[in-house]
C-alpha cells in the first residue's frame, strides 16, 4: 500500500481522522475507488468521480453486506 497524499488529506477531514496509506480497488464505471487504511487500524473506502456536479453523492457511513474488513 502507498499514500496517495491529496486524496488522503481529502479523506482525513471528511473522517477526522488519518489515513496512512492507500490502495486503488478494481473496477467502477463512472467513479475510482480506493481502499483507505486509517491510523487506527479501521479501513475504509473513498469513491472519487473528477466533474462530477457537487451534491451528486452522499457520504456513507457503515459497511456493505460482505464486504471484508
């Protein structure tokens, strides 16, 4: 895993929290997703979409249904 550094500050004031490395995850039509592993051991995952309108996603909070921790 690396540090994408901007998407990382992104996600740390989304969270409140730091986030010490990332990963880019497969797949994704419109949107790029990328595995976050925050300092405290917890992952979590950032959806990007560059031009996408402001207001077009909400953040989420929680996990999906089967999805590895």
């Amino acid at each position: 895993m690396t540090r994408q550094p901007l998407l990382a500050r992104r996600a740390e004031a989304l969270l409140g929290t730091a986030v010490s490395a990332t990963s880019p995850v497969a797949g994704g039509d419109t949107s790029t997703s990328t595995r976050l592993r925050l300092a405290d051991g917890r992952n979590a995952l950032m959806k990007t979409q560059p031009g996408a309108p402001p207001g077009s996603s909400r953040p989420r909070r929680g996990g999906c249904a089967g999805s590895p921790r």
